[in-house]
C-alpha cells in the first residue's frame, strides 16, 4: 500500500486511545506499550501498532484473533479495528 494511505489509518483514528492501562495491570500495560514505541514519535508508534493488529487478526480474515491480540497487548480494539478500515478504505480511492 502507498505510504499515505498506511500513515492515515492511526490519524483518522484518533479519536480514541490506542493503548489503554486499567489500574489492576499497570505495570503490563507498560511494559506492552514500551514494546510497541518508535524512537521516531506517536505516529510511528500508531503505524507500527495497527501494522501487527492487521497481522494478528490475518489481515482481516480472523478478527475475533486480533481482538483477542490487541486486548492481551492492552491495545484498544476499536480503535485499531476503526484504523483498519479507513486504511482499506484511503487504500481502494488511490
């Protein structure tokens, strides 16, 4: 896919949090979200995240897979699953 239309997905995301940290398992949620980061800033981060999410649920063929991924990895599912789906739809007007 052309870089623009992989960068937009996390950006039109934005409106809900990527990660989230319930207070019971703050530490793991850390230490998920440590694993995740980009030295080159949120975005990359962001791009990084919903790249694996796409990998984990098989590109779209096994979500109830990367539901189960995103939440062992304190990640927001419909945040990614809402990523996913403008990245498919950007993708299909370039």
């Amino acid at each position: 896919m052309p870089p623009p239309a992989t960068a937009c997905p996390p950006l039109a995301a934005g409106a809900g949090a990527l990660f989230h940290s319930p207070h019971s398992h703050r530490e793991a949620a850390d230490e998920s979200r440590l694993r995740f980061r980009s030295p080159g800033g949120d975005t990359l981060t962001a791009l990084h995240v919903v790249s694996a999410y796409d990998a984990a649920s098989g590109g779209g063929k096994a979500r109830g897979e990367g539901r189960r991924w995103a939440e062992a990895n304190f990640l927001n599912w419909r945040t990614l699953e809402t990523a996913v789906q403008v990245r498919t739809r950007v993708g299909c007007m370039l």
